[in-house]
C-alpha cells in the first residue's frame, strides 16, 4: 500500500539521476529495500540515521525512511521526496510519524512493492518531463497517417528532440520499411510481447533500430499481428519517460491494445482527406477515438470537393482544426530514393515544424 499524503506528485527525482538513500537500522526492512533498489537497477546508500548537514540527505533524489527510523530523522531539514516504510497497515501513528518527518508519501510492505521499485527506477533514469506523445491516425483507408507520423517524427529528430516513432498498425506494413530501414538491426514489436510491469526507459531505447536520428519501432514481417495491453503499456510507459517526442501511427480500429496507446497520449492528429465521404468515416473513427483521447484534432488534406476547405471539414467532425498538410510533389520521389518524409525543407517538413513549435509551447504552459 502507498499512500501519499501531500498533493505533490509521486517522489522522483526531476532530472536527477542519482543514489536513493536508505535509512534504518531494521535488518529485515533493509534487505527488502536493497532487493526494490536492485530490482529497480539503483544503487543505494545506506545510514542509520540522518547524514549531516550539506550531506546526502540534502542531495539524494529519493530518501526511504523506514518506520523505525522516524524518530532519529524527525529533526532533519525538511525536504520534497522522502518516503515513510513500514510494515504495519493497522498502526494509526504511521500518518502521524509521517507528517513529523515531512514525508511525501507513507509505504506499507509488501503491498507497495511494485510502487516503490518504480519510484526508484524514476531515479535510477533520471526521469524528467514525459515525452509529449502524439498519435496519428488515418480517417480512412490511405488518408496518408502513415506518412505524416513519419514526417513528424523525422521532423522532430532534426529538431534536436530525442524522438521515438511507434507503429501500433501491425498490418500497415512496417513504418522501417517507409523509412528505408526494414533491414536495420535492433528490436520490433514482437520482442516486448512478454513485457510485464516496468520496462527500462533506456535499455528500450538501446534495443530499438536508429534511422535518420531517431529511434523505430516496428512490426517485423513475422506472423504475430498483437502483442498483449500489459506490453503495451509498459513500453508506451518507459518510452514517455525517455523525454522528448513519442509520435505513434495508429491503425483505424480500437481494440485493448490501441485503447492502451490512445491512454497514454497528450494529443492526436485525425488526417482527414477534403471529401464529403472521408468526412462521414472519419466521423466514426472520431466517435471511436475520442471515448479515450480527449485532445483529438483534425489535420485535412487536399485536394478540395467542391463546398469543402480545412475549417468546414474541421466543423463538420466538430474538432480543432492544426491546419492543412500541404501538397508535397517531390514525397514519391523522396520515398522511393530512400529519402523519408519530412527530410529536407519542403512544404510537409515546414508543416511539421510549425506543428511542434505549437505543440511543445502548448505543452511548457500546461
């Protein structure tokens, strides 16, 4: 059980990495914690009461106090991220100890296991703002989704952003492919079919292919067509924690697992081709959609029915309209010259740049 009993956010350190600091004197709680700590990939100090002034207890990104402790450490300097662990569920004075101590959050094991390993892997990674997470999604059938979730990552990486690309369509064929890099070394989606729990932010990023700056995952060209929500939703959450941009090309259903990814995203993009009849399906990809996602917006691509532009289609769903991806004559030459979408200074690469321009000042003002 983990109980927080201020209205900061969970104890980690912002940015920081660094050693957790234990304090106890109880020989059982201390293994407990040394095996979280080893679980989590931290290395952790160790004191049986408070270090001195200007030591680790100023500096360390996490403190866990155990229970036992509380009264050697009631005179310490408060500070944000210190962590009360016990083991008695039943004892009232817990709360009251905590609050002495100044505490974050109050830790009961083994009930709060799994917490507080993920707390300390915060720490072991130096987690910092979350990646902002953007999901592209075709309102019908070659809507060109695809491309653009692409060409926003491609963009973004040029941008100096660290940036992760996500094929959550296994039947889309493989955004490696569009990138020219079916053949690249390093992990696709099937690999992480057995993912439970926590999933290292950096070993992810590692194991995945690097193509034009940016790293790829994919669907490999093997049988499997899902992988389980759990997976996905411990990679989705280690990817977010590398900081940085997630951009995520959706396929036009909702299942357990696009139900995981559409949870975990600060915004999406609904392409939208100008025809009355891309207008009535994407209507039903948007109903479908928005039941998860709250921030969902429209992206039109022309060339124009005769009574549409941009913002009648955008009225007509009833979604905030980014604007209108432009023609780009030079993308099939591009593709078929290696060369990926949003590479280069064409009119879809500035679309996608004045994209991120909006969309990371939108996210700092959050």
């Amino acid at each position: 059980m983990a109980g927080a009993i201020t209205e900061e956010p969970p104890p980690a350190a912002r940015g920081r990495q660094g050693k957790p600091l234990i304090v106890t004197e109880d020989a059982v709680l201390l293994d407990d914690l040394l095996r979280l700590c080893a679980a989590a990939g931290a290395t952790p100090e160790v004191h049986h009461g408070p270090p001195g002034p200007g030591g680790r207890w100023d500096g360390a990104p996490l403190v866990l106090v155990g229970d036992d402790a509380a009264r050697r450490v009631r005179g310490a300097p408060r500070r944000p991220g210190v962590v009360l662990v016990g083991r008695d569920q039943d004892d009232p004075g817990v709360w009251r100890r905590a609050v002495e101590i100044g505490a974050d959050h109050v830790l009961m094991l083994p009930d709060g296991e799994q917490w507080l390993i993920d707390r300390i892997a915060d720490v072991a990674e130096g987690v910092g703002r979350p990646a902002l997470t953007v999901g592209v999604i075709g309102g019908r059938g070659g809507a060109g989704a695809s491309t653009l979730a692409c060409a926003l990552a491609v963009t973004a990486a040029h941008e100096g952003l660290r940036t992760l690309l996500v094929d959550a369509d296994p039947l889309g064929g493989g955004l490696d492919v569009l990138l020219g890099g079916e053949g690249a070394e390093g992990l696709r989606w099937p690999a992480f079919a057995a993912s439970r729990g926590r999933v290292g932010g950096g070993a992810l990023e590692e194991s995945l292919p690097e193509l034009h700056s940016l790293r790829v995952l994919s669907w490999d060209r093997g049988d499997r067509v899902a992988v389980p929500p759990q997976a996905v939703r411990a990679v989705l959450a280690a990817a977010r924690r590398r900081g940085g941009a997630v951009v995520v090309d959706l396929p036009r259903r909702l299942d357990e697992g696009v139900a995981e990814v559409l949870a975990q995203l600060d915004l999406g993009i609904l392409v939208v081709p100008a025809e009355l009849r891309a207008v009535a399906a994407a209507s039903r990809v948007s109903s479908a959609v928005g039941m998860v996602l709250r921030d969902l917006r429209v992206a039109v691509r022309g060339p124009y029915e005769p009574g549409l532009d941009e913002r009648e289609v955008a009225r007509l769903l009833g979604l905030p309209l980014v604007g209108e991806v432009p023609p780009d004559p030079g993308l099939p030459r591009q593709v078929a010259g290696r060369t990926p979408p949003g590479a280069g200074r064409g009119p879809l690469a500035r679309f996608c740049t004045t994209f991120w321009e909006r969309a990371l000042v939108e996210a700092a003002d959050a």
